[in-house]
C-alpha cells in the first residue's frame, strides 16, 4: 500500500507521471484505492493497492497416486495465493475429464487469463507423451487454446517441482540443484535448475531419463524396488558427470536412509577428489509440484508488468 509520492520516490518518476499512471490502473481495476487515507503531516493522502486479484491463473497438476490417474485444480491470484481448489480421481483420464475440471473453474472466475498444466511426461511438436494413456499423443495445448481462448502452458511434473523446490527453499541462483523422481508404477524423471532456469534442451528432453541405457526396460511394468535404487544410483553417478550438481533433491519411496547411504560410498568411490553434493530427501513431491506450476505461471505473466 503506497501513496503517489511513495510511489514516486521508489520508482524515480515525477508524482505527474504517476498520477497518470494510477489513473490508467484504477480504471481497468489493476489497483483500487483503499478506504484509508495517510497522514502526510498535511492533509491526508489517498492509500493504493494493489489488486492481486485483477488477473487469475488456473493450474492443474496432473499425476498417478495409488493406480488412479488424479487431476488436482487450483485457482490462483498474482501473487500465487491459492483461492480455490479440487481433486479429481480417475481410472483412466481422458482429455474430456480434463476440460470438466476446467471449466467450472472459467465459469466461476471470470479474471482466469492463463492456464498451466502439468503432466508426467512432456510436449513436442504439440504433442504429448504422458503417463497418462487416454491422453498419449494428444495436442493438448493447441485444443485448449482454441476451445477457451487463453494461453495454455505444458509444464513437465519433475521440472515444475524442482522449481517449486528452489523457490520455496530460497536457493542461489548461481547453484545447479537436481530434482530426481521415482513414482512407484511410471518411470522417473529428472529436473535440473542451473543459475535459477529449469533446463528443458532444444526438445524439452532434459530429464528424461527413462530413454537412457541404464538397465530397466520400463515397458514392461515389473520392476522391483531394488532395481529401481541401482537405476536411481545410476542415474546420480551420470548426472555429476554432466551437471556436477551442488544439490540433489529425491523423491519417491525408494529413497530411504540405507540408499541415501550407499550413494553418498558410491560418489565417494568414484569421484574421491570431489566435493560431495548435498543430498536432501523430500517426502512431499506434490507440494513442490503446485508450487512450482504457480511459479511457472507467474514468470509467464511477468512481461505483463513490466513499464518500459
């Protein structure tokens, strides 16, 4: 809450300039003048505010818990305060399960001017390969778009939650931070958050790891919880060869003390010159993931703001 000379002062502009400015902003609702009024030592001045509620983002995290495929809706303001929010569980999602968590919200929110959604998977060439069955190969994005007319986003699960970790951890923006996850039924995943940016590569291929050679045919669907640790420990030991993280941040019930152990020997091992990484085991993947999927969706919305 600021006065215009508040305003002026911080921002360097002249109280005209931002009399106008605020004149412009108050119209469209952007921000609203409060009932208060300051006292400036003179007469007192009018307070503004501004409307974190002027615009809506609407996110829907998309993930697998206990053989049910679950869609977990939340409608958020513009700093990432969460007004509303539902889960639905599904067999077996489809595209038209999805648009029916959607539109309650659209038609219940009328400020709603972005939507992201995360999957267990990732897009390209408006594709998706997804976890999801019903929703394999779908376009997605481009469908939206044109049915609600609003931008869309497609946000890798283990990208978004990496991200959420970052932020809500207060990280450096000059630290490599990896986020690994092992689901119980689908593949893994991996995030990789070097200098405060989430890498996605040319193809948004950063990360997925299920496509590397390193032991386990995840078609088939049995692996056991020991082969998912050799491929977890695997997969670290390849990762510091390229990104030489300063952190790894795990999820999955595969991550327990005994594992946390035999790869903090493993590094030991292999790299004894080295520094050894943080190592942090998370219990709470689905925070990290909403989280994340909001901050994705605010840096979307930040160009917005900007006053060139």
């Amino acid at each position: 809450i600021f006065t215009k000379a508040e305003l002026a002062h911080t921002s360097g502009l002249s109280v005209v300039t931002i009399h106008s400015l605020l004149e412009g902003l108050t119209e469209v609702g952007e921000v609203i003048v409060t009932n208060r009024l300051a006292a400036t030592g003179g007469r007192k001045a009018a307070l503004y505010e501004y409307n974190t509620d002027y615009q809506l983002i609407l996110t829907v995290c998309l993930f697998e818990k206990n053989g049910q495929e679950i869609a977990r809706v939340a409608v958020c303001n513009l700093v990432g305060e969460i007004i509303f929010e539902n889960e639905a569980v599904y067999t077996e999602m489809d595209v038209e399960d999805l648009e029916a968590q959607i539109e309650p919200c659209l038609e219940k929110f009328s400020h709603i001017v972005l939507l992201t959604i995360g999957i267990p998977g990732f897009e390209m060439n408006d594709l998706l390969t997804i976890d999801f069955h019903k929703m394999q190969n779908k376009e997605l994005r481009s469908h939206l778009e044109k049915k609600y007319n609003i931008p869309v986003q497609i946000e890798n699960d283990v990208n978004a939650a990496i991200a959420g970790h970052c932020l809500e951890k207060e990280l450096e923006n000059n630290t490599c931070v990896v986020g690994l996850y092992y689901p119980t039924q689908n593949p893994p995943g991996v995030g990789v958050v070097l200098g405060g940016t989430v890498l996605k590569g040319r193809n948004g291929l950063v990360g997925e790891v299920s496509q590397a050679p390193l032991g386990i045919d995840w078609g088939n669907a049995s692996f056991t919880k020991s082969e998912l640790a050799e491929h977890a420990l695997r997969t670290i030991v390849t990762i510091v060869t390229l990104y030489d993280p300063d952190t790894f941040v795990l999820y999955g019930e595969v991550f327990d003390n005994a594992l946390v152990q035999k790869i903090q020997r493993e590094l030991r091992t292999i790299f004894p010159y080295m520094n050894m990484p943080n190592i942090v085991v998370e219990d709470n993947f689905h925070r990290d993931y909403l989280n994340g999927v909001v901050a994705v969706s605010l840096k979307y919305l930040e160009p917005e703001f900007r006053i060139n």
